[in-house]
C-alpha cells in the first residue's frame, strides 16, 4: 500500500488559515471528519490532544505530526494542511510550522496500513520532499510528488541494504526507539539514526517497537557486539537485555534532533553501565523514566477498574438500605448483599493486591508482580491499608531486583528457573517475612491514629483539607495529581472516614460541570464543536468523570484550570461545612441518596462550585473570531 492510498483529494488543503496550534488540530480534525474518515470527531480530538500532552508532535524544521490510534477513525487515512504563513505549534525547536499531517489510525488497523504510515514519518526527514509539498499548486500535485519520492525512499533503502560497508575495526552501534503511539516519532528516530550512523561511518542497526510490534528485532550477538547501545523511547521497552552494556538513555526526539551527538558518545563508550535495577553508573547521565512517582501510579491505574466497578455496585446495594446487605437487618434484600458481596466482598478485597502487584512489576518487571501481590494480601487481611499495600508493592519490587543481582552469579544453565522458581519462590517468602514482622505492625497503628485524629478535626482544619483534596481534583483532570488525593479518599473509606472522599468526589464533579455552564451561558466564547461537547460535559460532570474537562483545558489552560480549581475547592470546602460524608468512591450524582448528611446540600455544594467555575471560565475567556466569508 502507498502513502498516496492514505490521502485523498478530500484531505488535502493546500492554504489553510491558523492563528495558533488548537486551530490548526480543529481544522485538520474537521478535513478528516468531513470526509467521512472519523466516527467521533470529540473522541478522536481528544486522543490528538492526550498525545500532545505527552510531548508536541511539532517535530522541528516547520513540520508537525498531530496523530492518533482510536476506536473514533473508521478507516486509516491521512489529512494534509499547508499553513504558508506559519503557526506557532509548540514546535521543539521553536519554529513555526508551515506543514501538518494529521493521521487518523483505527483501534484495530492492520501492519499494513501502519506500516505505510509509518513511510511518511521517514518521507517528511528529506529536505526535497518537503519543499516539492510547498510548491505543490494542486491536491493532484501532492499525490504524484508521494508517489514519487515513496518510489525513490524505496530504491534508496534496498540499495542501502546491498551495500556491504563493515570494515575492520568499525565500529558497531545498536539503537531501540519507541514512542507513545508508535507510528510517527518511532520511524524517524530510526531513520534519523540510520542515516547519520551511514554518514558517519558507524554501523548501526535500529530495532523499532512501533504499533505493528518489535522490527528488525536486536538478537543476544548484537548486544554482545555493540560498542554502545542507544534507547531513544517514551515508552517501555525491555531494557534487562542490556545489562552490565554502555548505554544511553534519552526521550525518542533526542534521536530525531541530535543523531550524530548520540552516536559519537556511543560509538566511543561514553555512557553508564547499566544495570538490571534501572540504575546508571553515571549520575550525569540522563535515564529512564523510573522512579517512585512511575511505580505508584501503575499500581494506581490498574487499581481503579477494580474500584470504580466495585464501588458502584456497592452503591447501588447501598440504595436498598444502608444496612440492606446485612441479614437479620429489618432492610434486609438478598440483591443488595449480592451486590455488596461482588463489589466489597471481591473487588474492593483485590484492590489492595492489585495495587501492589502492579508497583512491584514496574519495578522488576514480571518477576516482581507475584511477590507484591502476596505482599498487598497480606496488607489487606492484616488491616494494613493502602499504606502497607503500598509498601508491599515496593518492598516486592525491590526484593526481586535484589535477586536478579544476587541469582546473576549462578551457571547460565539455571536461567530458564529463575523466573519460575527461584524469584517467585524466594521473592515470597522474603517478601512475606517483612510484611509481617516490620511492616504490618507499624502501619495499622498509622492507619489507627490518622483515623483517630481525623475524627477529632475541627471544622477548621477540615474546611481546609476539603479545598486541599477537591481542589487537587481540578488541577490535571484525571493525571497524577488528580489520582493522589483520589487514592487517599479510597484510603479513608477504607478506615471508616467518609468525609474526604465527599470532598474529592465534588471536586471531580465540578470541572466537566463548569465546563458544560460555560458553554451554555457564554456561547460566543466557543465553537459549535466546544459548545456540542460542552453539553456531553453535563452528563459526564453528573456521574464523575473529570476527563470531559481535558480538551478544553488543553485548548486553553491558563484561563480553564485556574478557574476549575477554585470552583472544586470551594465544592470541596462547602462538602466538610455541611458535614457530609460519602461511603461509595464512585457514581456521581447516582450515590447522592446515600451520603451521610444531607443530599440536598451536597447536591448544592457541587451547584455552587460548578457555577463559580463556569463564569469564571465565560468570562476569563475571549469572544470567538469568526472568519469572514472570502
């Protein structure tokens, strides 16, 4: 298949008109939907907009590649807009960008239609094809200059591959790159570097991990071979292959702006050993995304289907009585302890473990998996908490690395029982040993005297802890902050306090809320694309899903943010005034009749915040410019 099968007429604009980076994402988005290449415009923008905030697909030199792999493009297709005047994109160069492919891939595209994407990402490296874009007159003009320059890159690779240029002594460099989504930055990492490595003399081999899996796949002899190894990702990649090796480590753009830098330091050894644990023997040298923060929040994530599933059932049973799941109980309902036995009897009861679990095998990868988890049991049936779960998960994880160190020393012939017997095995026990005699003990003491003191609170000091979590909730909508104070809700739950997860649950409420009040009351400061979206917002406001707010806190996060923050601490703040309490961690308005409090304050609570919020967003923000009709 060729580029030019992923481009029609229809998606090519040759002098589109933008003033800034969402313009120029809303018009590409629009060129796809109106050819019928999308089956949620919302959606799929929405997913351009989470890659964006992972880092700009402005990739330098005047180009950007906004793209995005979604269950919202009914068919791979390609969308081409020519900006001749220049748009500030964020650009990682800091240039304006005068060309914009926007790529559209399905939930479910086949290697082929990736793989043909991935040819543009090389494409747009060559000086040639870029200015024979800019002198294109017509859609037709563009379609034969990709027919023509695809035919040539083709030529060109084969003929590279032929070429037998080892010579004696030269030296041999091996790369990974990976990015996010796999389809753009990850192919012209690798070309930047097997053109550069060509051009130095340097011979290198490129293993990318892109959306059709792992190519040109590094073998054991490579890495033994390797004078150094560079691992240009965003993204995990299997880094225990190159233990005890040289190698650098930098996001997947480091390889598409400094391909020389990198592989001259590799080339020469100029790098850190690196070791299994993810520790560099150099402190200056740049490494891997690791770290506490990583670790907790892929225990967090994994953690949540099992807390919104779970506590929405036990919500539900909650609304046929407070105490309806309890036999003997005048509410008695054998449905609702049905649904309470499912939600808080199996789901809540793995959260803890899962929570571990997941912490432990991003920091030993699957060895440490098994090891956490027993850990997070034993948290959970000691009384241990979140607390001691979270524990478990790093003591599980940094045990199994302990092994990998330790059991690196046997024969080669006992490698294949490492991980099914003698990590799991030893990584259990000692894992389990120090749960119970140094971890348990401590923490449920904490966790008593926290449950003690939050008791005792006055309404002062809860006032203030009601802005601190609610607003916690509004600053990254759904990120890392946003899972913080979410998590310690869940935790007080869990110690019999209500009151915190009141505060939280209002302050997710409010941004998508406020966003939906905005774009009622103000309809002149958003498109008719916002102002449909804005309406979706009041539905996932009402069940608490504070994502509805991204987009539009991407689009414009200087005035949104600051306003949904303020809005959700005075939710939040309002909560711990009208004592309310909140014994579901998920539902939205649907858990409301179930609060300890009054429901009708609650309900006001969020009112009132969601409203300050929305005005403040309607009348911080600027009017929309029409364009007019030329």
């Amino acid at each position: 298949m060729k580029i030019s099968d992923l481009l029609s007429k229809k998606t090519i604009k040759l002098n589109l008109k933008a003033n800034d980076k969402q313009q120029v994402i809303d018009e590409l988005v629009d060129v796809l939907y109106d050819a019928g290449k999308l089956n949620n415009k919302e959606v799929y923008k929405k997913e351009i907009l989470k890659r964006e905030s992972q880092s700009s697909t402005g990739i330098g030199e005047g180009i950007a590649i906004p793209h995005a792999k979604t269950s919202a493009v009914k068919e791979a297709a390609l969308a081409l807009g020519i900006f001749k005047n220049g748009v500030d994109y964020d650009s990682l160069d800091g240039a304006p960008v005068y060309l914009a492919f926007m790529i559209a891939a399905p939930e479910g595209a086949n290697n082929e239609h990736l793989e043909t994407l991935s040819k543009l990402s090389v494409l747009l490296m060559n000086p040639n094809f870029k200015e024979g874009l800019f002198e294109a007159k017509t859609p037709e003009d563009v379609l034969n200059l990709l027919d023509k320059f695809e035919e040539k890159e083709k030529e060109d690779l084969e003929e590279f591959n032929e070429k037998d240029t080892t010579k004696e002594n030269e030296k041999y460099v091996i790369a990974v790159t990976a990015c996010p989504t796999g389809i753009a930055h990850t192919y012209m990492a690798a070309d930047s570097l097997n053109k550069t490595g060509k051009e130095l003399g340097i011979k290198i081999k490129v293993e990318t991990n892109g959306s059709t899996g792992v190519k040109n796949a590094l073998t054991k002899e490579d890495i033994e071979k390797a004078d150094g190894i560079i691992v240009a990702a965003d993204k995990q990649v299997e880094m225990a292959r190159f233990n005890g090796k040289k190698v650098i480590i930098v996001p997947v753009v480091q390889a598409m702006k400094k391909p020389q830098e990198l592989l001259e330091k590799a080339a020469n050894g100029d790098a850190p050993i690196y070791s299994n644990s993810g520790e560099c023997g150099s402190s200056t040298a740049k490494t891997e995304r690791t770290g506490f923060y990583k670790h907790l929040m892929s225990g967090v994530s994994n953690m949540l289907p099992f807390v919104v599933g779970g506590g929405i059932l036990i919500a539900i049973s909650f609304m046929f009585g407070i105490h309806s799941a309890e036999i003997g109980d005048p509410t008695f309902s054998p449905i609702a302890k049905l649904l309470k036995d499912i939600g808080a009897g199996s789901a809540f009861a793995l959260m803890i473990p899962v929570l571990a679990g997941f912490i432990g095998s991003s920091i030993a990868d699957r060895p440490g998996f098994a090891p956490a988890m027993v850990g997070g049991l034993i948290a959970f049936n000691s009384n241990a908490g979140f607390l001691g779960g979270l524990i478990a998960g790093f003591i599980g994880g940094y045990v199994v690395l302990f092994l990998k160190k330790l059991f690196s020393k046997l024969p080669n012939s006992l490698e294949g029982i490492k991980p099914v017997l003698l990590y799991p095995l030893f990584g259990i026990l000692i894992t389990g040993v120090l749960m119970f005699i140094v971890v348990v003990g401590p923490c449920v003491a904490f966790n008593n005297w926290l449950q003690t003191w939050l008791l005792g609170m006055g309404t002062t000091n809860k006032v203030i802890m009601g802005i601190v979590l609610a607003g916690m909730m509004a600053i990254d909508m759904g990120g890392p902050i946003n899972k913080a104070a979410f998590t310690f809700g869940i935790a007080m739950i869990s110690a019999g306090n209500y009151s915190p997860h009141a505060a939280i649950m209002a302050g997710g409420m409010v941004p998508p809320l406020a966003i939906a009040i905005a774009t009622t009351l103000f309809r002149n400061k958003f498109t008719k694309e916002e102002k449909d979206a804005g309406i979706i917002n009041y539905f996932m406001g009402l069940t608490f899903i504070t994502e509805g707010a991204i987009p539009f806190a991407a689009a414009d996060p200087f005035r949104v943010i600051p306003s949904c923050v303020i809005g959700s601490a005075i939710a939040g703040a309002l909560t711990m005034v009208f004592n309310i309490g909140l014994p579901a961690p998920h539902g939205g308005i649907f858990v409301f009749p179930i609060v300890e409090g009054n429901p009708w304050l609650y309900l006001a609570a969020v009112a009132i915040g969601s409203l300050i919020s929305g005005v403040l967003i309607g009348v911080l923000k600027k009017p929309v410019v029409k364009e007019s009709a030329n």
